[in-house]
C-alpha cells in the first residue's frame, strides 16, 4: 500500500525546483485538483508562489525562494 499522498508528492516535485501546472498534477501524479493540494501545502506553512500565464487560463506554482514571502493571492489572482 503506499502511503504516500499527493500532497507530499507535489511537494516533493516543488522541493527539486519544478514548477507545476494542472496538467502536470494530472499527468505525473493523477491530480484533478491542484489547487486544493496548493492550498494544503500553504497550510502546512510552505510557501508557495503563483505564476499566472499571461493569455493563458491557468497557474503555475513554484515554492518561493528561501526569505521570501510568497504573495497572497485572492481567487481572481489579484495580490493582496
């Protein structure tokens, strides 16, 4: 059985400097709902970053750099 969540997979995947769209959660690791999986990474106190495709409908995340806090994002991507 593995134990091993989403979660701590995406997490992984950010750890070695990876930046992950939806597609990426879906294809590598069977994710339909990236950013609820974001949104319990940043609970968990990890700081994570928002890159909004320009003319594209969808974000990239990718973990801040170390002594950077991570902009908050509203839901229309707006920083706050």
């Amino acid at each position: 059985m593995d134990n091993v969540t989403q979660n701590d997979k995406i997490l992984s995947y950010l750890e070695e400097g990876n930046s992950i769209s939806p597609m990426d959660a879906l294809n590598h690791f069977g994710c339909f709902r990236l950013a609820s999986r974001i949104h319990d990474l940043r609970s968990d106190g990890n700081l994570i970053e928002t890159v909004r495709k320009s003319g594209k409908k969808y974000a990239e995340y990718k973990l801040a750099d170390a002594g950077v806090d991570a902009p908050t994002r509203n839901r229309e991507g707006e920083t706050q």
